[in-house]
C-alpha cells in the first residue's frame, strides 16, 4: 500500500514499476513464508531501492541486518565488543537536505583523516566499521528544524586492546574527546557547532540508546529510514501520512525531495576489507531485493489476465493480505470477484 503512495510521487522511475510488471518468461505466482506467514510474489520485477521503495527496503535491510549479526557475533567470538558512534549536526528549517549531506559527507571526511581521532580509534581497538545514514524531519513538532540527516557508526572494537579499561568513566573521556574534533570539523564544513549534548554519543554496544534498545543494535544501523522516527519523521512516515490524508501535499514533497536526494546512494558503507574479515558475501541490493525465502512454500499462480485485473484494483496488497491469513480460496475468491476489471499490460 505504502508502495502504491510512492508511485504517486516517482512516475516513471523503477519504483513505479516495481512488482507490477511481470518478469519475462515468468509465472506470477504467490507464496508464503512457512515461519512468519507473510505472504510475496514471486515472477514480477523489482526495483532494489533500499530508499524509495517499501517493499525492496524491508526486504534488502532485514537481509542486510542478518549480514550485520553475522559480522557482529564472529567479532564478539574472536574477543572484540562493539561501539555505537551517533554524529549530529546542526541542521535549520530552510536548508535543503542535498546541501546538509554534502557539508556533513565533507565533516566526516575531515574527521576520518584528523590525527586525533585516530589515536582515539586506536585507543579502542577500532579494526573497521559500519557506517549508516539516518535522515527525519521536523515538520511536526513545535520547533521546526526542518531535515536532520545523522549518522551511526557501529565500531567493531577491543581489537589488541585491554577490554578492563572499556568502562564509563573512559568511554566519556573518548566522547568528550572525539566531539571536540567534530564540532571543529563541523565548523570547517560550513555546518556550524553542534552541541555537547546532542551532536556525539558514543555508547556500548550492549546499552545504545532507548530506541537502538527497541530495535536492536543491528536494526537500528539497517532500518532508520523506514521505521517509524521517536522524535520528527521519517521518510516513510511521509508515505503513510499521506496513505491516512491525501490533502497532506508537504508529506508528498518531502518524500519526493529524500528520493531523488538519496537514489544511487549506499544504504550501509563498511570499511575496507572487514566483510572479507567476517567472511560475509558480496550482494548487491538488486539481489537481496529479488531473493526468495528460503522457507517459503508456494501458495499458487495469477494468470497475465487476473494481474490486469488486480492492478486495476489496486488490489496488490488484498492479494498478500487474503493469502496470508485465508490461504489460496481467499485469493481465488477475491480474483473471481474483480474478473474483467483490468485489460492485458503494455508490457510483460
């Protein structure tokens, strides 16, 4: 459904196409996870966009996260613990987020290559990291500071270090430390200074801060744009604003201007060489976008004709939704019901 609102704002882009369009020589068909008893499609194209598309971004960031707990158990397993790393910058209800990226792309830069973050770094054992961009909005809340892009790092640390000394009293010393470098390679930016208070947490990996608790570590560097934001909104919260009110024509520019701001961006930037460390494989969100469940089991398949009839309907998410709770009889039912609605795509 929320997929249906995005097309409404990307016409002509993959994503107004995505799982409507048959793939060629191939059946559409419906099946069913036998765990979670959720309900696909299997046979029609995707997009693979981890930030406009709904569907794809489920899809690729729970396959994502598996990679990242993955890497995150063979760290513990070999000694190491984990760091969670938040950077925030000053941010104003007029910037355009195209700008407040390039400023804060360009911090990170001047941070990465400052001397004292890097014996900072040393400090703690950091052998690699996983870098996410995580992106609200303002618009709802008494004082609108408009975008707020902010980034998590999930440092893999205690490498060559002794573990004794990762207590309280020495992970602020390395905050208070590492803020003092990025308000000033903030400042060099163009951005401004960030507060003491909010602009650098750092935080362990066992008590990250209260949502990171309510997703997990793992979820919080793969899903912060598509859940639901404690403070702001996120983009995806745009979509189902406009899902609950059509009038809501800012939710549908904003979502607009996050799209075409993050398209061709990545999701997750890990350092060189620590996937190859962890033996975790290389997929392209192309890839996890199209892949099965493995544990799945098909249900049945749509003919070209009853597809015609279900997107004249707009009856995708009927389809999943009867499959996954009344089985087959219901889909079967449901199509009989709509019959002749739809004419043969374009296109198959």
């Amino acid at each position: 459904m929320l997929q249906s609102v995005a097309r409404r704002f990307l016409p002509n882009s993959r994503t107004d196409k995505c799982l409507r369009l048959r793939t060629k020589g191939k059946e559409i068909q419906v099946w069913q996870s036998t765990e979670y008893k959720t309900a696909t499609y299997a046979g029609l194209q995707t997009c693979g966009s981890v930030w406009a598309c709904p569907v794809c971004a489920a899809k690729i960031a729970e396959r994502r996260r598996a990679e990242v707990v993955a890497a995150m158990a063979a760290h513990k397993a070999a000694g190491g613990c984990m760091l969670l790393l938040t950077l925030t910058a000053p941010h104003q209800r007029t910037d355009l987020l195209v700008d407040l990226l390039a400023k804060q792309a360009l911090a990170l830069k001047k941070m990465f290559a400052d001397n004292t973050c890097r014996k900072v770094f040393a400090e703690m054992g950091v052998l690699g990291q996983i870098r996410a961009l995580e992106v609200t909005h303002g618009r709802l809340s008494e004082f609108n500071n408009g975008w707020h892009p902010h980034h998590h790092l999930l440092l893999f640390a205690g490498s060559g270090v002794d573990l004794a000394r990762f207590d309280e009293a020495q992970r602020k010393d390395w905050a208070a430390r590492l803020y003092l470098r990025w308000a000033a390679c903030c400042e060099g930016a163009g951005l401004g200074t960030p507060s003491f208070a909010h602009g650098l947490k750092l935080d362990d990996g066992s008590k990250a801060a209260r949502y990171v608790s309510k997703w997990g570590l793992e979820d919080e560097i793969t899903k912060g744009h598509t859940k639901k934001a404690i403070h702001g909104e996120t983009p995806f919260d745009f979509l189902r604003a406009y899902l609950g009110d059509r009038s809501d024509k800012q939710a549908g520019a904003l979502f607009k201007e996050f799209a075409e701001t993050f398209k061709g961006k990545q999701q997750l930037r890990w350092s060189p060489g620590l996937k190859k460390r962890y033996a975790i494989g290389e997929s392209t969100d192309d890839e996890l976008a199209a892949q099965m469940d493995d544990q799945a089991a098909m249900l049945g398949t749509i003919t070209l004709e009853q597809w015609c009839d279900v997107l004249a309907d707009d009856g995708r998410a009927t389809v999943l939704m009867l499959a996954a709770n009344g089985g087959w009889d219901a889909v079967a039912r449901y199509l009989q019901a709509i019959s002749g609605k739809g004419q043969r795509p374009r296109t198959s």
